[in-house]
C-alpha cells in the first residue's frame, strides 16, 4: 500500500492480496465520510453477486459494517439469511459467511473491511484475528497515505505562499523606484519631502514581504524587521556630512504578516522622525537603539534617540503631521496596542510601543 500512487490504487491492491490470502470469494472497502458521517464505497471486488453494486453508502449501525464503525469491533455471521443484524441485500446471501473489521487510526477508524465467502461453519477465530490485524494495518497505511498528502499540499502551498510574497515585495519595489525618478525630477522640496517618506513606507512594507518570501512559516520575525526598516531609513534620510549608528537589541520574534506590516510602517514612521526632528542640522553624528521584547503574547519595542528631545509643548493627541497620524491610526486600529512618547533623563526622546500577539 505504502508503494501505490494514490490511495485508491492502494486499497485496490490491498483487497486483492486480503482475497487471494485468505481465499475468499469477494471483499469491499467502505470509508468514513467525516462530512456526512456515512461509510462510502471505496473499492469492490471479487464475486459479482455477493458485491450489492446499488449499496454505495452505509449508515453508522446498519448491517455488520455499520456495526463495525460504531463499535469498533469485528462482526461476523455464518447465516446472513437469518442474522437480525444483517439488512438489506445482504440477507440474501444465504449460505455465505461474511465479516466487518475496523480499519483503525490515530485519529479514530476511517473504515470498514467487507469480506464475504462461501464457509460452512463460517470465520474461525485465526480467520478473525487476521482479518482484525489487516484492518489494523491497512487503516495504519491510509492514514499514513493522507498525511503525507497533506505535508506535499501544506509544502505545495507554502512554496505558493513564498512566490506570491516574493512577486509582491518586486511590485512594491517597483512601485518605490518610480517614485524615486519622479522625486528626482521634482523641483518642488515639499513634494520631494512627500516622495521621499511614500518611499520610505513602500519598503517599509516591501521588507515584510522579503521576510515572508524566505521564511517557511507564514509568521515574520519582527526583529529582523526592524534590522531592514531600520537600514532603508538610514540609506534614505541619513545626510552625507552625518553619521548616525543603529543598535537593534532583542530575541526572535513571530508575528503574522497583517501585524507584522503595521508594525513596520509604526517602526518605519517613528525611525524616521528621530533622525529627521531628533538630530538637529548642526548635529553630526547621532544614535538610535530598537529594543524588542516578548512577555507571554506581550509584544513591546522601544525606540530611543540621543537627540534633542521632544518640544515642551509636545502632546501625541494634539495636530500632528502625517507620519504621526498614521502611527496613531495603526497602533490604535491594527495592532490594538498603546504609544508613548516621552524624554529620556539621560537626553534625547523615547517611544514605546505595547500590543498583544
């Protein structure tokens, strides 16, 4: 079975071997439908008039295999013709033995092993015991067959999962570098400014993709997120005369891709107002440190500066510009998380963001 193509080849070749092992005259396979909690025809062979060709579906406690699935127990009779348990077509089959084993699983019994045979005093206790050993082993084998479909489909999906992020993260790159030519020919510093923090934004969201298209899983380390983030902001807005160092301090960190995104356009907002507002024109050299941490599904990332500091007058709640409209607006809405921005004693500013996985 663990050889065949698929698991109706499988079940086809296992019933043949049970018949010609066991000398039988025919032999079904049904299979448990979870949807509709009936067993199904599978697989049939052997003596046409003992198969019941119109039977296709079998309720839970009707006949010796409806038994069988809801006990889990071999049933077996040597008179079909006056069994009480037997029903439909079956009491016909008068001088015919027949038997339903169980075909059990981890996951409960998937099925049922249907063989009929013409026996005087019917299935001896060896017969039964080999046929309550290969329903054993062929249910072992069906799910085995399943499971390793569905790890080549979870696999088949995810390489699908990856390519779609990695088309994504190209298009959104895309998408950046046209605005960086429309930013170059722009004689406007106003629009350039605009352009510049669109920009900004767009890579901000493309790292996330990047990260996805690698990673197996459908989560993104977000602490290698702002590793990225923090790079495309430094190369963006750092000027030639100034040197600003970077220090991302923390463990890896999983978030799904909807949070993730937000995060990285919060990240990509607060970074780039530390080194446009923190460090002022006449101010060469400056520091920034992203600190990540994990409490239970309490996710917290700070952003520190060795700037200037925040203006006395300062209030998050209060008109702001468009960057910190779009952090409150992502904090508050997607992430579901609070913000505060405050003066560290030592000099310069802190934020400090806190959400739940």
């Amino acid at each position: 079975m663990n050889q065949a193509l698929n698991e109706g080849d499988a079940l086809k070749q296992a019933l043949g071997r049970v018949l010609d092992v066991l000398h039988l005259e025919s032999g079904k396979i049904y299979l448990l439908e979870p949807q509709t909690g009936q067993l199904t025809l599978a697989v049939a062979q052997g003596n046409a008039e003992l198969l019941n060709p119109g039977e296709t579906a079998i309720t839970p406690g009707e006949c010796l295999c409806g038994l069988a699935i809801q006990t889990g127990e071999l049933h077996e009779t040597s008179d079909p013709s006056s069994d009480p348990r037997v029903s439909g077509r079956c009491r016909q089959h008068a001088g015919y033995a027949c038997a339903s084993a169980p075909l059990p699983a981890k996951e409960g019994i998937l099925g049922i092993l249907h063989v009929a045979s013409r026996r005087a005093d019917g299935f001896s206790e060896n017969d039964m015991a080999l046929l309550r050993s290969i329903g054993a082993q062929i249910g072992v084998a069906v799910e085995n067959m399943r499971l390793r479909e569905e790890a080549r489909r979870a696999e088949a999906l995810s390489t699908l999962i990856q390519e779609m992020h990695h088309r994504i993260k190209n298009n959104l790159q895309t998408v950046a570098d046209l605005l960086s030519l429309e930013m170059s020919t722009s004689p406007s510093p106003a629009a350039r400014k605009s352009l510049r923090d669109s920009i900004g934004r767009i890579k901000s969201i493309a790292a996330v993709h990047e990260l996805l298209s690698l990673e197996q899983l459908r989560l993104t380390d977000i602490t290698e997120l702002a590793r990225q983030v923090c790079e495309i902001s430094l190369r963006q807005l750092v000027r030639p005369d100034q040197r600003v160092t970077a220090e991302i301090n923390g463990p890896a960190i999983y978030l799904p891709s909807k949070q993730a995104t937000a995060l990285a356009l919060v990240m990509n907002e607060l970074i780039a107002n530390a080194l446009e507002h923190a460090f002022s024109l006449n101010r060469h050299d400056g520091r920034l440190v992203i600190t990540l941490a994990q409490d239970g599904v309490q996710v917290t990332v700070g952003i520190a500066d060795n700037g200037r500091g925040l203006p006395p007058d300062f209030d998050i709640t209060g008109r702001q510009g468009l960057g910190l409209q779009i952090v409150r607006t992502l904090v508050t809405k997607d992430l579901a998380g609070t913000l505060r921005l405050e003066n560290r004693p030592e000099g310069g500013s802190r934020a400090t963001l806190t959400f739940y996985k």
